[in-house]
C-alpha cells in the first residue's frame, strides 16, 4: 500500500487505498485502488496504523491524468494487503478490487525482492488475488527478524516490549523451543494489537500461512480441516511475523495423530492455594508415577501453576491416555479431597488444587515449553530439572527478558532423554471408555 484517497460521507479513516506493484527496474508502479470489503474495525486498524505518514508527492508512477487522485495522500510502500479483483483495465489497473486480508506474513521488501527475481508479473502491494507461495528451507530467524513489518509495534503494554522484542526472543531460544512444537498440530494464541487490544486462539492454517505448514486431520464433527504444524524455524518467525504470541502443540504428532506420546498433568492452584502447595503436589504428582513406574518432567506454567509431564513410548491410543489420566487425577483426589479437586468447577476449587487432566484427549493442548504467554510481565513456560523446583520462586518467575540468559547458563537440558525413555502405557490396566 502507497496512500489512501480521503474518506467521504459519513466514512472515517480512508476512502481507499491505493496500491502499487513493483517493476523490474526496481521501482514501483501505481496498479489501482480498493475501496470496499473493509469492516469497520479493519477500518479502524488500517488507519491507525497508516497514521500520520503521507504527503501530496506521489511516491509512485500514476497516470498523467487521473483527476481522482488528485486529493490522494502518498508515501513509500508500507504494508502488504490481499485483494479480490475482476481482472484488470486496458490500463493495466485492478478491475473491481475489494479488500480481502491484511498481510502481516509479509514485509515491503520480500515482496518486491521475491518478484523481481522471479521474473514474473508481481502483484500489487496489497496483493492482486491469492499467489501460492513455494515452500523453501528453513530460513534463519534473524534474516526474518530483519523482514519484520511493524517491529516498533507494543505488544506488552505495561511493559514495553515490542514486535521486534518478541521475534528476538524465539530466534535466541529457538534450539530449545523448536524441539517442543515441531512435527505436532499446533494451537496458537495471536495479538495483532498487542495485548492492549483483542487476542485470539487458532488452530486452523488459513489464508496468509502459505509459509506455514499444515496437517489434514479430522474432527469430531467428521470434517476435515487444515491444521497448523510448525515444520522449521521459518515456520516459527512466519508465525511471529503474524503476531503468534503463545504456542500449544498437541500430545501427539502430526504423522500419527490417533497416538500420544505425552501426558501432561496441568496443576492449577485455586483461591487461598499458597506457591509451596503447588511445589508439594508437583512432587506429589511426580512421586505418586513413579509408584506406578513412570518417571516425569516438570514444567512452569508461566502463569501460576505448574504442569508434570509423562513420556509414553510406544505411543498410545487417546481413549487410553484420556481414560488413564482420569483415573490417575482421580485417585489423587480420593486420597486427599481437601488438597485436591479434578473437576474445572471454580465454587469447588477454593482451597484446592485443579488437577487438570482434560489436556489428555485427541485435539487438546498445552503450552510449550519456552513459549512465551499472553500476559503481562512477558512471562514463560519453562522446562526445569527437578532439583530446581526447591528455590523456585513462583510459574511466572522467567520472562522474555530473563530467559535467554538462564539457557546460556545451563550445561544440559531439563528433559534431557525424554523422547528416548521407554514407557509402555499399556501395561496400565483398567476399563477403556471413551
């Protein structure tokens, strides 16, 4: 996008916006306007963040006698949207374009550079129709970090952290984090506003992620849909790049979906539940699977709980998974109802601790180790040895700022020797229900 027409009527903002696409000399050409398909709150959006830039030079080539844009306002290209058109005018305009998505997955500069290599027609700034992208290999993180559109953007309000803050946190800890999410359909949590404005949590690939690869799985309603699957570090900053703040993979893999090979047991403290009782029933948790013969892993939250994670190789069947943590949380619960509740009810969590098991079931998620949260402090879920848990302070005790550090730190890794240990679930035996 290049400058905007002024709004008319009772219209705010823009009245449209008005695109170009680059050349092969390397500059840029006006290709024509779009002015409909905007909701309001897209509107509201585009607006603030065209801002004030603009001035009455146009920044492009434009037709000698368009009179239409003679109020335009100009500047050099700033964002990238995607359009719908009709073809094109014998002027080479777009024909009958309307606005179909804003395209954070993509910088000015890619956009140009990747067109003008190719030699072929580029489409406009903004798009002019849907271009299926190729898929390439992986793509250093701080090669994306540079493409980033918006770094300046505030993501973290109360504490200042930025666009370009978030995308350099995953690319210094993307040899821990990228171990954690690879190869399993993905949730994610997006803030295309920061946390100041909405958030929301997706785990369909959909139009933009032609970077991003995906998993055709089914779904309970017997459809099939497209789901996220980070495959690379380039998928990782893609999904930064398109405002992803949390991440939450599967306990299964996306080559074998009908399978886990974790469980994970969510330790959430309700009302009047001190830190040290959550440390006291992690090692509970942990205690009470090795009795049975399983060994754990132990991660922070990022919030205020902690999370035990059980390995399971050969991989098992979720009615199996589902139907054994249950049972484990429940036999928790009946050995000491006063402590705990496995039940999400919050008028029955005062005083106790959720043991959430509902994580153990086809389609359920939990956070990833090292992903960042959506709250403020910039906190994360961190993996940690055992030993550690005594002088931990509290699940949010590691941030964005602070982790980094810690990993430079460390000699060998928390779970070290987790997706080699052998732990068979089927030797556990009870009634399977689904």
């Amino acid at each position: 996008m290049v400058g905007f027409t002024p709004p008319q009527g009772s219209r705010t903002g823009f009245g449209s916006l008005l695109l170009a696409r680059p050349d092969d000399a390397g500059a840029w050409t006006y290709a024509g306007r779009v002015g409909s398909g905007f909701s309001d709150e897209m509107i509201r959006r585009i607006t603030r963040m065209i801002g004030k830039a603009g001035g009455r030079d146009p920044t492009v080539r434009i037709p000698a006698n368009d009179t239409e844009l003679r109020g335009a306002r100009w500047f050099e290209p700033l964002f990238v949207i995607e359009v719908n058109v009709r073809g094109h005018a014998s002027s080479g305009l777009l024909r009958q374009a309307s606005f179909k998505s804003l395209r954070e997955d993509k910088s000015v500069d890619a956009l140009s550079d990747s067109d003008r290599r190719s030699g072929a027609q580029a489409p406009a700034t903004g798009g002019s129709g849907r271009r299926t992208a190729r898929r390439k290999g992986p793509k250093a993180p701080d090669e994306t970090v540079r493409r980033l559109t918006s770094p300046e953007r505030v993501v973290y309000p109360e504490d200042g952290f930025t666009k370009a803050d978030v995308a350099d946190y995953y690319a210094k800890v993307m040899d821990w984090f990228l171990p954690e999410i690879v190869g399993r359909p993905l949730s994610i949590i997006r803030c295309p506003e920061g946390l100041g404005g909405s958030c929301f949590f997706q785990k369909h690939h959909s139009g933009g992620m032609d970077e991003v690869g995906h998993v055709r799985l089914r779904e309970e309603s017997g459809k099939r849909a497209d789901y996220l699957v980070v495959e690379n570090a380039a998928d990782v900053m893609a999904l930064v790049q398109m405002n992803a703040l949390e991440f939450h993979p599967w306990g299964a893999r996306s080559d074998d979906p009908e399978r886990a090979d974790r469980v994970v047991f969510d330790l959430d403290p309700g009302p009047g539940i001190s830190w040290d009782q959550v440390k006291e029933a992690a090692l509970t948790v942990r205690d009470r699977l090795a009795e049975i013969g399983f060994q754990s892993f132990l991660r922070t939250s990022g919030g205020k709980g902690l999370h035990v994670a059980l390995p399971l190789r050969p991989r098992s069947r979720w009615p199996l998974v589902k139907n054994f943590a249950r049972a484990f949380a429940e036999a928790l619960v009946a050995s000491e109802p006063q402590r705990y509740v496995s039940v999400a009810t919050m008028s029955r969590r005062r005083n106790r601790i959720f043991v959430d098991y509902l994580r153990n079931s086809r389609g359920a998620t939990s956070v990833a180790s090292y992903s960042l949260r959506a709250r403020p402090g910039a906190p994360v879920a961190v993996s940690l040895a055992w030993r550690e848990l005594g002088r931990l302070k509290q699940s949010d005790a590691y941030s964005l700022a602070t982790l980094p550090a810690r990993l430079k730190r460390l000699n060998a890794d928390p779970w070290e020797g987790i997706d080699g240990l052998e732990q068979d679930l089927s030797r556990w035996e009870a009634p399977v229900q689904d």
